[in-house]
C-alpha cells in the first residue's frame, strides 16, 4: 500500500484541477489530500471491503462502537425530512 499527501496550496492549477474532477468538488487552500494507492483484491464481496476499511481505518470498530453508544435517540430526528445524499 502507497500513501500520497499533498498540500493543495502546493498544486500548480493543471494537477489541482485534474484532482478536483476526482474528488468531484472544489479544494480549498488550506486542505491536504491523503490517497492510498491499494492493490486490486479479486474479492468484491462486503466481507472483503470491510476487512480493507478495517486495515485502512485501524481504529474502525471503535469508532463504530462509540458511535452506537452514543446515537442521539430517534425522536431528536425528523423522519419524515427529505433526504438530499
């Protein structure tokens, strides 16, 4: 696995612009890109990909369980709001 971090203020606007079509959104000056560079696995399957997100994210089960710990309750939610992702 390869690891690439570049400043976007240290990006001649060719490179920004061709990074910005890949990320699908404008960058600001004070943003850093992260891109891992990871072999292609012959599994596609959801075992396989959250075994990756677990090598890539160490702390992700972690993460998983404070975030289930401390959920907001239901009714602070609005379920009948219009989705917009």
């Amino acid at each position: 696995m390869e690891t690439v971090v570049r400043n976007v203020r240290d990006l001649d606007q060719i490179d920004r612009s061709a990074l910005e079509r890949v990320v699908g959104h404008q960058l600001g000056e004070g943003q850093q890109l992260v891109i891992q560079v990871v072999p292609v696995s012959p599994k596609t399957d959801d075992e396989e990909a959250a075994r990756v997100l677990d090598r890539i994210l160490p702390s992700n089960q972690e993460l998983r369980a404070f975030a289930a710990q401390h959920r907001p309750p239901d009714e602070w939610f609005d379920h009948n709001e219009k989705r917009h992702f």
